[in-house]
C-alpha cells in the first residue's frame, strides 16, 4: 500500500465510494422534490353520487355543485332591482313635493 491510501487522500480508495452514495441519495432528493401533477378534484363525483344516493335531498339545486357561479343570473337581477327602485324613485317623488299654493301655518300655542 502506498501512504496516499493510507492517509486517505482525496480522489482515492474511500471516496470513490461516497461520490457513488451522493449521487444516489442526489437522485432520490431529487425525485422526492419533483413537481408532480396536482391529484383530480373527486368533489363533483362525491357530490353527484350523494344527490344519486340521497334522491335529491342533498346538492339539489345544483348550484352548489357547479364549479361556476351563476354570475348573468345575479348580474341580471342586480339590473332589475335597479331599474324597479329608479322607477319607484320617480313616480313617487311628486307625491313627496308641496303644493306652491299651500302655506303650512304653525297653530298656536297656548
């Protein structure tokens, strides 16, 4: 033996074997740390099947089972609401104004 494997020098006897256990144990972190594609969503099938099971009892509406929200349905709503207090705004509105030939006389106080 020569006291370069003695002394254990680098590049030599020993270290050949720790290169090969951090390449291996590189491999492994890096599958451990790889993206992996996110898991299905199960919800909507857990869902139906309860509103099968239950025969409409749970979930009937279905809109809280749509992955959307039913945004023209309260836009829509919204829009007539509006128009109905606009229209009673100004058909009540004269009824709210005095007469310009009316006076209001305070009575007299005792």
């Amino acid at each position: 033996m020569s006291d370069a494997e003695d002394t254990g020098a680098p590049g030599q006897g020993e270290d050949s074997g720790t290169d090969e256990e951090g390449l291996e144990i590189r491999k492994l972190l890096r599958g451990a740390l790889a993206h992996r594609p996110p898991a299905p969503s199960v919800l909507g099938a857990v869902q139906r099947k309860i509103r099968h099971r239950s025969r409409g009892r749970f979930y009937r509406d279905r809109w809280s089972t749509d992955p959307y929200s039913p945004f023209t349905t309260f836009l829509v709503t919204a829009l007539l609401m509006l128009a109905l207090l606009i229209a009673s705004f100004f058909l009540l509105r004269p009824l709210t104004q005095t007469q310009s030939g009316i006076r209001v006389v305070p009575a007299a106080s005792r």
